[in-house]
C-alpha cells in the first residue's frame, strides 16, 4: 500500500509558510526549488550531484518527454525514475506551456491542442485526457492538469476565454486522473493579471478538488512588479492545507518575494541555464565568470559557499575553463547555481520556523546591493 501524498503545514511567519509534502518517495521541504531535468536530465549534472546540492525533488517535461524518448518507451524502461536515476520525486508538467510557445505550430480547440512536434514536424495531438496518460506513463509523483497558459499581455476578454478553457479542462483532467495512491494532482489557477478572475478560477478549482493548487500564466513577461501584485492575492485564494506552486520562477530575488507572499514551491530553469552561460548567483549579486577581471583572481565565486566550485576551485579557473570552451565549467558552474538555489530555500525554511523571515529577506537584499567583491 503506497504511503499517501499528504502536506503538512510546520510553521508560518507572515504570509511566508514552511512546511513539508509526504509521498512515497520521500518528503519534499517546502518552501521548495525544484530543478528543472526538462529532457530527463539535469543538464550537466548527475543525478547523484543534483540530491547533493538538497534538492528534494526534480521537474520533468511532459511535452519533451512525449516526443523523445516517449513515454511509451520510458514506461517500458521502467518509468522516469528508474530511467533517469532519481529515487526522490518528481513532478511533471502537462505539456501546456510548450505547446502554447510553438504559436505558428499549433491549432487549440475545446477538445485540446494540435501541434507539429519542434523535433521532427510529426503531427501530435495533447488533451487534457492524453496529458494524464502520458504523465501515468512517466510515473511522475506530481502530476499536472492540462491547461493553457494565458499569454501577456492579454486583455480581460482573452484572459477570460482562456480561463475558463483551463477551467473545464482542469475538470477532464480531474476525470481522467482518476483514483492513483501515492501520487498527486495539482490543478492551475489562472487568470493572468486580473483579480476576478483569478477568484473564480481559484473556486472553480476549489470545487473540482485537487491534492496541490498551482498560480500559472506568471513569469510570462508581465514583470516582477505585476508578478507581486498578483501573488499579493492570489496564492491566499488557495486552500492553505494544500500546497501552493508558483509555475517558472525565478530569479532569487522573484523566489524570496514569491515566498514571503504565501507560494511553497517554485521551478526554473535560471540556475542550469545560467551556469552553462557562465552566470553565478551568489550573496553579493551575480557574477559573469567571462569577465577578464576574474584571469587572474585566486579567490572562490563565493567565499561562504560549500559547493565544489567553491571549495576546491579559483575564479581564474573558472575563467579559463570556460573561455576555454570546457565541459567542467558547465559542470562547476550549474552545481554551484543549485547548490545556492537550494541553500536560500534552506535559510527561508530556517527564517521562518524562527519567525525571522523578515530579518532573511533584509539580509538577503543588503547582501546583493553590497555587489560582488572588489576586483584585485
């Protein structure tokens, strides 16, 4: 009997929430950064490294799933843990946000979203109905309703038409999930920037019934600004005995306002991808490892940092791998990322069982307006 997916509410400070989500593969801390594995892989990391920076749990991508390798053929290898060799879990998206990005490649009706695939150009058909049997197929721990991520800026109309299209078919999606122990279905609120709507889509979602509640259609160009005034209200329109995920977020600053408004979990691809671009996060700010200041600076990224870039390497190395085109600097530089995604989730955590969070997220912004450390 699969232990069942339940989520426990620890502490609270403000509107800022710790908390923890049982499932069957583990407990989920939360607040909670889940690093994105979009082809089922972490790019330039092994799974083992990616545990090793705290991550409790990975993002996998329904529709880069589907097209290649196919979840009939991860299903087969034993689903996506087993394949990609991640034994905490997973969380995967419906496919939505993909599909809404291919815009010249697709054609949305009520019954779902005809697309040509990016990969190939063969046909594909993803339904709130095929998006549950893919995501079964994978063996995802959290699965995603199917849903269409409203673009910015859309007018009240369109965001109107478009929530109430996610709305029905995070009722199908509901339908089609059925009875699984042991995993979970979020549903997504949308509603782009409007407050009515994001009411009724919150108690539409409320009345179909979910494990988790998600704020979608943020992080889609709207801003930072937008983004807070949204999250001022929104995450409170969720049940507070569910978990609440913020969709595509963020930047550490984004991921500490998001916190301190009320949201559990977040995702991004910002740390990886960055790292591979030769950005570091680090306390005092960003730091663009090209720069010809670093040539021939001895000191660590980030002196109060553990991770392996840190501990065991200099910024000129860093440098020099990667002017030099060398896989170790993605390497170095992504677990870095990860390493200090996830210790600011661990310092929020912290903050808030102490009913500090306030006093976190003052330290938080001194230490990044101090800038990265005088050149030598």
């Amino acid at each position: 009997m699969a232990r069942p997916f339940r989520f426990q509410l620890e502490a609270t400070d403000g509107a800022a929430r710790r908390g923890a989500i049982e499932t069957p593969r583990g407990t989920i801390r939360t607040p909670a950064f889940m690093p994105v594995g979009t082809a089922a892989t972490v790019k330039a990391m092994l799974p083992e490294s990616v545990a090793a920076t705290g991550a409790d749990i990975l993002l996998g991508n329904t529709y880069h799933l589907m097209l290649r390798p196919g979840a009939e053929r991860i299903a087969r290898m034993g689903g996506l843990h087993s394949f990609m060799n991640w034994d905490r879990p997973i969380l995967t998206d419906s496919g939505g946000f993909q599909v809404m990005s291919l815009a010249e490649l697709r054609k949305l009706t009520e019954e779902g979203v005809r697309f040509r695939s990016h990969v190939d150009g063969s046909r594909h058909m993803l339904s709130p109905e095929s998006s549950m049997e893919i995501q079964r197929l994978l063996g995802s721990d959290i699965v995603m309703a199917f849903d269409e991520c409203t673009p910015y800026p859309a007018d009240a109309a369109t965001a109107r038409s478009s929530m109430e299209l996610s709305m029905r078919w995070a009722a199908r999606s509901r339908a089609a999930f059925g009875d699984r122990p042991g995993h979970a279905l979020f549903g997504i609120q949308q509603g782009s920037v409007f407050r009515d709507q994001r009411a009724e889509s919150a108690e539409r979602l409320i009345e179909i019934g979910f494990d988790g509640y998600a704020v979608g259609g943020l992080a889609v160009g709207e801003g930072q600004e937008r983004m807070f005034e949204v999250l001022d209200y929104a995450p409170a329109m969720l049940p507070a005995d569910r978990p609440r995920y913020l969709m595509g977020v963020g930047k550490p600053d984004d991921i500490v306002g998001a916190v301190a408004r009320g949201i559990d979990m977040m995702d991004c691809v910002l740390p990886t991808r960055s790292g591979r671009t030769g950005q570091a996060f680090t306390r005092r700010g960003v730091v663009n490892i090209k720069n010809a200041r670093h040539a021939d600076d001895p000191r660590p990224l980030d002196e109060a940092c553990a991770c392996p870039a840190c501990r065991a390497y200099s910024r000129a190395y860093l440098h020099h791998v990667f002017r030099a085109g060398e896989i170790i600097a993605s390497m170095l530089m992504t677990w870095h990322n990860l390493h200090y995604y996830q210790d600011l989730m661990a310092g929020m955590r912290a903050a808030i069982s102490k009913g500090r969070f306030a006093e976190f997220e003052a330290a938080f912004h001194a230490g990044r307006a101090e800038g990265d450390i005088p050149p030598l």
